[in-house]
C-alpha cells in the first residue's frame, strides 16, 4: 500500500501533512482505563475552554482555513476534533465504540486534529489524500449519505473512504478489524507531528495491543 498527497491538495494548502500509522492490532468492544482517560482529558478541557474558544485553537483554526481553501463550509462540514470538543463543552458527551474507535478519538481530542481509523483489509489498493469532485458521496458512519464535494478525502481504487470530518461506512472499524491504517490530518505542517505520533502510538499499544508497526510522516 503507498499512501500520498495529490498536487491539488498542496496547491491549495501546502502546509498540509499526515502522520500515519499501520499496525496489527486486536480491536476490544471497551477499556475502563481508556474511557477514564477520556473523562479526564474531557474534564481538563471543561474546565480550560468555552465553546467560543475552540475555533480559535490554532490546530482547528488552520483546518477550518484549509477547509476554506478547498471549497468546503467548515461550520456545516465540520472536522472530528472541532466536533468532539464542542460535543464536550456543551455536555453532551462522547460516544464509546470500541477501542480503536474510542483511541482514535482520544488522539484527536488530545491533538486537535483530525484523525481517521480504517480497517486496512478493507482498501483496495493505492492510497491518495485529495480533494473530492463536485458532487461527490460516500455512505458516512452513522449519517447516512454524505455531501463529500470538496472535502479532504482518502481515496483508493474503489473510490473515496474517509475524511477528517467524517469516515465511509465501507472501511470502518469493527471488532473483526486486525489490520489498521490511522491517520493525524495537520493543515498546520509538521508542528509537533512526531509528538503526537508517539502519543498515539503509545495507547494503540496499551489499548488495542498494536505490534508490527510502521510509522511515517508524509
């Protein structure tokens, strides 16, 4: 699999950068120490922020200005990160899915940025990071068809899968999932990217017992 970032995306934003990570890892319906983990981290920012704040965190300001840049309403399409800290501010809480699911959105919370979770057996070749065609859908997790037009998109020889606003149904995670594809979208560079590639790595290991890892920086 060879993972890339099409021109159209650098010609509109070339700060644009992933960090990926592929592993084995064995997927659990839950985690008690995960979800205190995400209590907690959720309980810092309660106690930090207030909803007016989070479009101003340089991490979601820069992907609302790359949104922008593509052609997408960032307020209506907006990326996990934003969405999971205004779901914690307005007390509404998190979902819990699984682990790996649960991880990615603890990694995303914790960066502010987007984070996508693919299981990896389910891409058909190829990988490119584009920006999707005028028009264009895909069946999102829980929303049913989803308006991708000129989003940010994962895209294989089958056609577009994911987002940082919202993952396709035809890749998603379950508890079947062993290979995995895990994505941090920065619209801000490198900034900070191995950092946060560490952290991620660490509780892929401690919660979805992550092993035969490659990590990169694309």
């Amino acid at each position: 699999m060879h993972l890339s970032i099409h021109d159209s995306i650098y010609e509109k934003w070339p700060d644009t950068t992933l960090g990926v990570i592929t592993a084995t890892v064995l997927c659990h319906p839950e985690n008690p120490e995960l979800k205190n983990e995400l209590n907690e981290l959720s309980a810092h920012y309660q106690s930090q922020l207030q909803i007016e704040d989070i479009a101003k965190l340089k991490s979601i300001a820069d992907t609302r200005s790359a949104y922008k840049a593509f052609g997408k309403e960032p307020s209506r399409y907006r990326v996990s990160s934003e969405a999971l800290l205004r779901r914690i501010l307005q007390g509404k809480g998190l979902y819990y899915i699984n682990t790996i699911v649960d991880t990615g959105n603890l990694v995303s919370i914790y960066s502010q940025f987007g984070v996508c979770c693919f299981d990896q057996e389910k891409i058909v070749g190829d990988i490119q990071f584009c920006i999707a065609n005028e028009g264009e859908t895909y069946q999102g997790i829980g929303k049913g068809i989803l308006n991708i037009s000129n989003l940010p998109v994962f895209k294989d020889s089958q056609g577009s899968f994911g987002s940082p606003t919202s993952d396709s149904d035809r890749t998603k995670i379950t508890l079947d999932t062993q290979q995995l594809l895990f994505c941090i979208v920065s619209f801000s560079g490198r900034n900070n990217l191995e950092h946060l590639l560490q952290y991620a790595l660490s509780r892929l290991e401690k919660y979805c017992n992550a092993t035969d890892v490659s990590v990169q920086i694309i």
